[in-house]
C-alpha cells in the first residue's frame, strides 16, 4: 500500500478509480494521508470541475508516513 497526500486549496473527496477515498483534508484544513493500492492508479477530486488536471494516473508506490507521495490539483479559473 502505497501513502499519497492529495494536494488541492479546499476539501474534496478523493476519487481512485471511481472508487472514493475519503478527504484530502480533515476539518481542520490539514492534509490526510491516504492509503492507497500500489500501481498505476488514476485520481481525480469530487465537486466542481474547478481544478487541473481533471484526473491524474499515477504510479503509486510505497511512500511512507513521514514521506508521503503528493498527488498535486491546481484551482482553474
């Protein structure tokens, strides 16, 4: 199992596959660590389409608590 952060401004559900993984963040507004299956995995965020890219595959590997990989969304206009 692979540990990615989800990088986006605002809360969002995360998708991998059409599967969801939970929020990027917790209320507090601090990124959660999300374990995910190692492999090419392709995520995308729930809500608005207001980010880019619109999904992203992935090669996941085994990141770590302290280093995590970062999977990173940018707000579009």
């Amino acid at each position: 199992m692979g540990r990615v952060i989800v990088e986006f401004p605002e809360c969002r559900e995360v998708f991998v596959g059409d599967k969801g993984q939970g929020n990027n963040r917790n209320e507090q507004g601090e990124y959660l660590i999300l374990l995910i299956g190692d492999g090419l995995q392709t995520f995308r965020l729930g809500g608005e389409k207001n980010y880019t890219p619109l999904s992203q595959s992935v090669q996941v590997g085994s990141g770590s608590v302290i280093l995590p990989q970062r999977v990173v969304f940018h707000r579009s206009a």
